[in-house]
C-alpha cells in the first residue's frame, strides 16, 4: 500500500532506532508524551518502545476522545433514549464504554434501544433519509480531525431539508487540551506529569495546521513535533525531539509534511467556524473542567443541535471507585498503578474508557504489552 | 480520532462531490467535501468516509528520504 | 387402468413463493417443501429412504461427531452462502480431529415469508459442497417460525466422522519446541463478509476461503500421523485461536509477523476499518501444530494441496505458564496477541 507501507519498513526501524541510541544522552531522561491516541495504538502495535534505550520513554497523553468524553455524557445520552424514540447512531469505539450503573450504550441496546453503528457521518444521514418519521441523533465526539465530517454532515442536512436529523455535539479541541495539560498543578490525587517534549497528533494537525503550536512552544519552553501515524514517523519524530532537548532548542517542527502545512486545511476550518462556536467550558475526564476547549453547534444550525431539540438533563456522574482513568490520561500514572487493571478491570469487563477503547492506555497495555516485566516512568516503579 | 489511511482517487463525481478511492484491492466511495483542487491519481487521507487532505508525494518522498539519512547518521561512530 | 392420484396438486412454486408456517407444520405443505426442493439438491440414498434418522454400519474404531449453528448476515457473499458454509464448517470441525467425515445432518429454521427462490438456491450449494466432498447430507429437519423472530433462515449441520489408528490430536497436546504452520493467508472471510454488510460499504473483488479441508488434512496425516494440534481459526480469528490452544495445552507461543500469509486487500480493508487482520473469521483455513522434526515435511505437503499452496510456518512453541501468545512485528518489536474481547467493532481512531 502506497505511503504506507514505505513508512513501516523494518530495516529503516533499525537504522532509526541506532540513530536514536546514538543520540540520546545518557545522563538524562527523556519523558515524550504522544497526544494522539493513534500514536499511543502504533506504538504498542509495532513495539516502538522496544527499539528505544532506557531512558526515552513515551507517556501517553489524553488523546482519545472517547476516553475523555465524561461518563455523565454517555448517561445524558442513554437517558435521551429512555425518554424518546430515537435512532442513536454511533461510531463503534462508543457502545462499549462504561456508563453509571453499570450501564453502556451496548447494554442499552440489548434492551432495546434503537442504537446504530456508524462508520461515517454520511451513514447517519442515510439513516435519516431512509426514516423519515423517525427522529435521528448521531453521537458526535472526536478532536479537529473528526469534527469537519459532522460540520459537513449538518450543512448537507440544512441543504437537503432533512428535518429528523442532529447532532448530540461533544467535539474537543486539541490546542486547549494541551494548555491544559501544561499548566496542570501537582495534585495529591493525581500525580504531576513530567513531559519534557511533545509528539504532535498526525490528523489533527492536517485540519489545524501546526500554526496553533508556537503559542505553547513560545509559552512553555517544551518542544513539540508534529508527527506521522506510521512507527517510522514516531520514530524519526522521537529523534527530532531528542535533538531539540540536547541543543536546548524549543521548537515546533513537523515530521509529517506530506499532510501538514503551517496554515492546515483552511476549506475545513471554515466549515468548523460556519457550524460550530466554543463552548464557555467543558468537562473533561482526567482534566476537569476547561475553558474553550469544546464545541457547540451555532443557534444558525439549532435546529440540529440535539441539545436543543430534546431536553438532554446535564448529568455529574462519578467515577468509578478506584478507577484512575483521570490520572492515566494525564499521563500521571500507568495503567498498572491503578488497582481495577487486570484485576477487575479487563477489555471484557472495562470499568473506564481507557480499557475499552484500542487507542486507550489501558487496552493497549493489556492487549499487546502486559509481558513485560517493569516500567519506570518519572519514578514511578511498576510492575506489568 | 486519528485513523486516517492514503488512498489513491481513481474516480471523481463532481455532481455528488464523491470520489472513489483504492486501497491495494478495495475501493471505497469518500466524500470530496473537505478538500478542493483534488483530481484522479492524487492521494488522498481517508477518514471516517471522506478525504481530509491531499498528500504530498514530494513531502513523502523527502521524508522516507529523512529516515534513510538518519539511519546513516546513526552508523556514524 | 388406475389413476394414480398426483402426490401434491401443484407444483412448488419456488419461483415466486414464499416460506409460510405451514412448511413447518409436519403436513402435506412440510413433505413437500423437502421433496421437491431439499431432496432436489441434496439427494442421496440414505436421504431418499425418507426416515425420520439415518441408520448406517460404522467401522470399529473412534468416532467423531461435531455441531455447528449458522447464523450468518449477509446470507448469501462473494465466495458462497450460508449454506456451503455450513456443510464446509462442520467437515471441518470433524477434519481437525484428524478424523475422516462421513455423514452430515441439517436442520432448518426457516422465517416466515423466506423466499423459496432463496432457500433453493442455498439448499443448492449445499447440495454440491456436500457431493464435492462426498460427504452426504443423510438426514434433516425443517421448522418454520413467524415472521420476524428468524432471520431468514438458520442452519444447523451436525457431522459424524472415524478417526484412523494412530491419530491423536487434540489442543492440549502442543509442546514447547513445536512448530505452528497455517494452509494459506488469514482474514478473507470476515473481509468478504464485511464488504456486503450494508453500511461498512467497499467493493473488493476477495472473496470468502470457505472450503472443505477434509482431504487436506487426509493428505497430511498421510505424511505425517502424529500431529499434534488442528484446529480452524473461524470466529475471533488466527488469534483467538491460537490462544486457546495455547491456553489448553499450558504453553506459551511466538509467532513471527512477516510470516503470516495475508492478502493485500485484507490488510488495506482491514486499514481502512481499522481492525486487525489477526481477529478477522476464517472459513477454509487450519492452524497445525506439529512436533519440530516433522514441520518440513507437512509444509511440503501443504503446499502441493489445492488449498495449501500458500501454507507457512508461523511461529513456534515455548514454555510460558501464563501462556501468552507473542508476536515479532514486522518492525522488529514484540506484541501480545490477545484474545478477542467482545466484537470487533471497527475502530476510528
């Protein structure tokens, strides 16, 4: 597969990763967080860490949107199909999360809610069309990458007049999860995070550009490159990120110039301005409440915005007891510091979104890497 | 959410602003709404059925270019 | 001169008739509906004595009998239908103790309003995989439910089979040192059943690998009798599989990434779905585990069969009392290759 497979070449791996022994200091720890939850999967996938020596390690940062969509949205949602007959339509990644009471999406199904996977915002509009007297609400989540398909998906349902479709809107943005991220205070309760450098998320950064990035970089002293989703690109970018650490330089590069440029995808962006506005502050598993860091749908397009044409009740849920999801996704702690991992908490029993999504902490510890014996991140010593 | 794949454009319908793409042996129908100046033969990253962004193929080929050099620096003693 | 009365008045209609619950009643309707559709495509000799069972003489030795539900959607895919997969699945299940399949049974559970033109043309393929693998459907059952609580129709095949002397195969009898071999590249039939399902849409021109491995498996306990473990990676895929042999014969297994044989167009459907193509359902593949001495030759031997051209050694066998099933990535790191957990629904991110 063409721009595929060049970039998962074995041979090059090897030549990268002596690159890196090479180059990384002895003397020092290099603690990189990947923000991407792409990157958090390729790494476990191909055994990234493998290839690195001791003293690189990736944390991996709250870059799943569906292990930070709060529980008390998956609740609001269920509720919604308690108390109308709609048709929720989903991507797969969310019918298995963890609700309150033990509830999920999937669960709600098997008992009788009409909830649909979808691959494709085009699907839910299908959807629509083929049930006209049937109210349709898609489940909106993902960073800048996913957000254009749902402004997208609005914009086509204004045009075409379709009047039983919204959108239940929980997109977050990438820039304020990362400020957010970087101005977090040491908590008792949650650990500090200590990240010397930043993996920038791959399909983001094509909608965004990676113009957004020199503010933190400027503001906080931490270099940050842009990378591909391949192991390759991880690769060379970890070695950028470890040159910029060595020569004191805080940079914003881009590894993955085959689909990021300094100003992004402006048709995209326009499209997200169109139909979307900030939200004053949104609730974020692992970062609490922050500010401009989410999206709602503009009173232009309300008759979309699923918030507006049902009365969704907010719901506070709690976590879990002894989940360490928000710690996890801080990059505070590692999925084997949190009691319920293995335990109880397993990809068949998940008690928080980070076991039940694949780009999740948890998942993919337990799935492609709990042979291994120990890990130390900042200190932390724990045993996989 | 990130999964995104390069995919070859081998049709385009201007009038639904679809392409078809091929991956290896499959073909899939995208939506063309989220780019502008794309035309067949172009690669294109596939998400959640539709195309995000063009790729580069001077920018991939410079950066396998990258690796490969990088590779040499690290033999160096 | 007597008249003999025309068993049934009118001819089966299966051009445009449907499946109603009298078809399943145990009338006239039912006799019917099996004479002239089912005995049609599946006949012989032990069918055409119309009991309600088949009795047959078995030759002394151990006997192998297995069951198989066919539940699948869409019923009918690139490659073959609900009900070739049946008569391949269960002739699989009974190959992969070694043992050589003689009879098969299928019971039908048919929905309401099933077009008849539908149900003859699976009741065909069944009727040529079974003649194309000599192994006769020698008895069946019919019931009819309401509309809405089947899915069109449900299969269930049941197969009897000997084992001949000398074989012993079983999924705890994998021992550290042995060698794991496959007949062919993983995933096809989950991809080809996914590129009907109707909204994870593509077009692809694979097709399903559903096959009957009888005569495989036949041709390599030829070569080699003491195999160790066979078995058919179908639902949860190669991974799932091999965890649970790994898992019932308490070892541990490393399999090698760039040996595994795969298609290129289940790897980039599998891209674009964002699944893994070690999870996907296989319908005409075995994994089997032999003892290190013998792995060349059965690999020969594989290779010259039909449905092993493409056949290759995995991985192997160690000690591990967890038992965990690793893999060396094509990049040169390690992974665990789990068990599939719950379904595999496609990823996005």
């Amino acid at each position: 597969m063409k721009y595929i497979d060049e970039f998962r070449q074995g041979r090059l791996a090897t030549q990268l990763a002596e690159a890196i022994q090479h180059t990384a200091r002895a003397d020092r720890q290099y603690r990189l967080m990947e923000f991407c939850g792409g990157h958090t999967h390729a790494i476990f996938r191909y055994g990234v860490q493998d290839l690195m020596p001791e003293n690189v390690k990736y944390i991996h940062g709250p870059g799943c949107p569906v292990c930070v969509l709060p529980i008390g949205r998956i609740d609001s949602a269920i509720h919604l199909l308690e108390n109308h007959d709609v048709i929720l339509c989903s991507y797969g990644d969310l019918l298995r999360v963890p609700a309150s009471q033990r509830q999920s999406l999937l669960k709600a199904r098997a008992a009788g809610a009409d909830i649909r996977m979808v691959y494709s915002t085009q699907d839910a509009l299908k959807i629509s069309r083929d049930n006209p007297t049937r109210e349709v609400v898609f489940f909106a989540i993902g960073f800048e990458t996913t957000t254009p398909p749902t402004a997208v998906a609005i914009k086509q349902a204004q045009g075409e007049d379709i009047k039983n479709f919204s959108v239940y809107c929980n997109h977050v943005l990438t820039p304020a999860a990362l400020k957010s991220l970087l101005e977090l205070p040491e908590d008792h309760i949650y650990g500090k995070t200590l990240v010397d450098g930043f993996l920038g998320p791959s399909h983001v950064s094509s909608i965004i550009g990676s113009r957004p990035y020199e503010y933190f970089t400027r503001t906080y002293h931490k270099p940050i490159v842009i990378a591909g989703f391949e192991p390759l690109d991880v690769m060379q970018s970890t070695l950028m990120l470890i040159r910029q650490l060595n020569e004191g330089r805080y940079e914003v590069e881009n590894e993955y110039t085959r689909a990021v440029t300094y100003e992004g995808n402006q048709k995209a962006q326009a499209l997200m301005a169109e139909v979307f506005e900030l939200r004053d502050s949104f609730e974020w598993r692992g970062l609490g409440n922050v500010a401009h860091s989410a999206l709602k749908i503009r009173s232009d397009y309300a008759m979309f915005d699923s918030e507006q044409r049902f009365s969704i009740p907010t719901s506070r849920a709690a976590e879990i007891k002894g989940c360490e999801c928000p710690a996890i996704l801080r990059g505070a702690r590692l999925p084997t510091d949190c009691k319920l991992f293995g335990s109880v908490c397993r990809p068949d029993n998940p008690m928080g979104a980070c076991m039940v999504s694949s780009e999740g902490s948890c998942a993919a510890y337990w799935s492609y890497g709990r042979f291994r014996q120990s890990q130390t991140v900042s200190g932390v010593e724990s045993v996989a | 959410m990130c999964l995104a794949i390069p995919a070859r454009i081998i049709s385009i319908d201007s009038a639904t602003d679809m392409a078809t793409v091929s991956l290896a042996d499959i073909e899939k129908q995208v939506s063309l709404a989220l780019v502008s100046d794309v035309a067949i033969g172009d690669y294109v990253l596939v998400h959640v059925g539709y195309a995000l962004n063009k790729i580069s193929i001077e920018e991939a080929e410079k950066t396998l270019a990258m690796f490969a050099e990088a590779g040499l620096i690290g033999a160096q003693p | 001169m007597s008249v003999v009365i025309k068993r049934f008045p009118v001819k089966l209609d299966i051009r445009n008739g449907v499946v109603d619950l009298t078809y399943g009643s145990g009338g006239r309707a039912m006799a019917q509906l099996i004479e002239e559709l089912f005995h049609k495509h599946l006949d012989n000799e032990l069918l055409r004595q119309a009991n309600d069972q088949a009795a047959f003489d078995v030759s002394a030795g151990r006997m192998v009998m297995s069951t198989d539900a066919h539940v699948i959607s869409p019923l009918i895919f690139p490659g073959g239908d609900i009900g070739s997969l049946s008569v391949h699945g269960t002739i699989n299940d009974v190959a992969m103790a070694g043992a050589r399949p003689l009879y098969l049974s299928a019971s039908f559970i048919l929905e309401e309003g099933f077009p008849l033109i539908d149900l003859d043309r699976i009741v065909a393929s069944m009727g040529k995989a079974a003649s194309a693998a000599n192994v006769p459907v020698v008895t069946g059952d019919t019931k009819v439910v309401e509309r809405g609580k089947g899915d069109g129709v449900f299969i269930t095949t049941t197969g009897v089979g000997v084992v001949p002397k000398g074989v012993n195969i079983s999924g705890d009898r994998a021992q550290p040192g042995d060698v794991i071999l496959v007949n062919g590249s993983i995933g096809d039939h989950g991809v080809a059943i996914m590129s009907s399902r109707e909204n994870l849409e593509f077009t692809t021109r694979l097709e399903s690998d559903s096959a009957a491995l009888h005569e495989l498996v036949a041709a390599m306990l030829e070569a080699v009798p003491d195999i160790h473990c066979l078995r058919d990676p179908t639902r949860g895929g190669l991974a799932t599989t091999l965890n649970e042999l790994a898992y019932q014969s308490g070892v541990g297994m490393k399999l090698k990434e760039s040996a595994i044989p795969i298609k290129n167009a289940v790897v980039a459907a599998c891209e674009l779905l964002g699944l893994d193509p070690l999870y996907v359902a296989n319908e005409g593949k075995l994994i089997c585990i032999c003892a290190e001495e013998h792995a060349q030759d059965l690999l020969q031997v594989m290779q010259q069969h039909p449905l092993g051209k493409k056949a290759a050694i995995i991985g192997r066998v160690h000690e591990d009392p967890n038992s965990f099933v690793q893999m060396e990535t094509r990049f040169g790191g390690s992974r665990i290759v789990d068990w599939l957990v719950g379904e595999p629904l496609p990823r996005i991110c």
